[in-house]
C-alpha cells in the first residue's frame, strides 16, 4: 500500500455497526465514493475508521432515558443537545485522576491507528479526515504523541508516532471553539518528521466548510494556523433543501463535491508515494 487514510467521527451518535471490512457505518459512503473517483489508485490506498462514539453514547442515552419520567418539554431539541454537546462537554482533559474519558477517546483512536498500521509499513504516509468534534480530538491527539516525539526524529514506529503524517482534510471542524482558553494558541505541528522530501512538497492540512454549517469554521484566522493550513475552503454541501442551513453539518459524509475534492487531493498525493 502506498497511502493509509484514517476517517474520523465527529459529534452526534453513531452507531458502532460494521462492515465486511471492519469500517463503520459513518465512513462507508465516504471509501466507497473515494474508490470510485480514485479508480485503480484505490487498490493502492489502505482505509480505516475511527471510532469513539461508544466511550459517550451510553452514558447519554442513560440520562436521555431517565429524562423520560421527568415533566420536560422540546424533548427533541435536549435529545439533539445532549447527543451533540454532551460529546464536547464530555470530551476535554481535566485534572482529577478518576476522570479517564478524555484518555479512553484517545485510546480507540490509538486502536484505530493499530488496525491501519496493520495494512501498511511504518514508512507509509497517513492522511487524517476528520469531521466537526473528530478533527479537535485528531488535533489533541497529535498534540499529545508530538510531546513525546521531543526531537525532530523518526520514532521507532514513524507511523503510530504520526511522524508520517503527510495530510489532513478536517471538514465542519469546530477547533476555534475550544482554543479561546489558551494563550497564546498553538496549532500542532504538521506535517510529520519522517516523510520523504517529494511527499512534504505535497503534504496539506486543508479545511473545508460549508457557509451555514455552525458548527464548522475557517482555521487560517486563529493565530499560527495560517503556517500549518493550506487552505480553508467553503463549499455548500448536501441536498438543496439542507445546504444552506445549519443542517449542513452533517451532509458532508454523502456530498459528491467534497468527495471530489478530497479525492483530488490523493490524486495528487499518491504519485510521490512509494509502495
């Protein structure tokens, strides 16, 4: 394989079923739409989802259900609250011990992660798409790994050590929103160490949004993002009756312009790639 392409979730449940394959549902419309336009090149590329749902969807419904006996109206919109911003509220990094979730997230990507690396080299570069809440947990991820990657070195693992790390396609991204307890704001560092000259030439972080997504926003404007993102583009995406509301958010996974457009970008990528 010259190319591994991890999918990553983001808010809102979903469910945990499986493919022949092993990638879940959510990122099943996105491979098999990237297949077709990559044509042969798809024989070339290894995929591979990344799911963290589980960690927070039962402690969810678990509330949502005893909310059943309690005298509460708009039952639709704290379902639609709870399932959305109980993942951002649930997922964050706080200091007690007992506290693990933001570790357990951080775990089934690293599982992820192993199950990619288990079709490809520790040499093979990895591009990350990662949608809405999914690219801020990509993003502390890699923040975490890069401290213990301290110097500009290949890792025994370059690929698990994301040092290979030669794109990232964040689309409905919502990372601003969690930067504005920090100062100053600092971006991880992209791309990784341990790529060749001709794939860093290639390497992009490119950002993609649709106008009336809220939840989805340009990157480049937060301070020291505009060295690392190549490009924050905005598209329209979804049925014409979705794509300019805030419904958006979650019509990228089946949109044929932002299946383009990230195919696109392999297109370009897999040439430099060697097997």
């Amino acid at each position: 394989m010259k190319l591994a392409v991890a999918i990553i979730h983001g808010i809102g449940t979903q469910p945990a079923q499986l493919d022949a394959e092993g990638h879940h549902l959510f990122a099943q419309p996105l491979i098999a739409a990237l297949r077709l336009r990559l044509g042969a090149e798809a024989d070339q590329v290894a995929f591979q989802s990344l799911y963290w749902a589980n960690v927070l969807d039962d402690r969810e419904f678990a509330y949502l259900e005893k909310l059943k006996e309690e005298p509460v109206t708009w039952r639709w919109l704290r379902r639609a609250v709870t399932l959305f911003l109980g993942d951002a509220s649930g997922y964050r990094k706080v200091s007690e011990a007992y506290d693990t979730t933001y570790q357990e997230v951080h775990q089934t990507v690293r599982q992820g992660l192993q199950a990619l690396r288990a079709k490809v080299g520790a040499q093979t570069p990895l591009v990350v798409l990662a949608h809405s809440l999914g690219g801020h947990i990509f993003s502390n991820y890699a923040w975490d790994q890069q401290q213990l990657n301290s110097t500009p070195s290949c890792a025994l693992d370059p690929f698990l050590g994301l040092e290979t790390l030669a794109g990232l396609v964040t689309f409905g991204c919502n990372i601003p929103l969690f930067t504005f307890a920090y100062n100053p704001v600092l971006p991880i560092r992209f791309p990784g160490h341990c790529l060749s000259a001709t794939v860093r030439e290639q390497a992009r972080w490119l950002n993609l949004y649709a106008p009336a997504d809220a939840l989805g926003y340009p990157l480049r404007p937060l301070p020291n993002y505009a060295a690392v993102v190549s490009e924050d583009r905005a598209m329209a995406v979804g049925p014409w009756y979705k794509r300019h509301t805030p419904l958006s958010h979650m019509e990228y996974w089946n949109d044929g312009g932002f299946h383009t457009y990230v195919a696109d970008y392999l297109h370009q990528l897999l040439p430099v790639c060697s097997d």
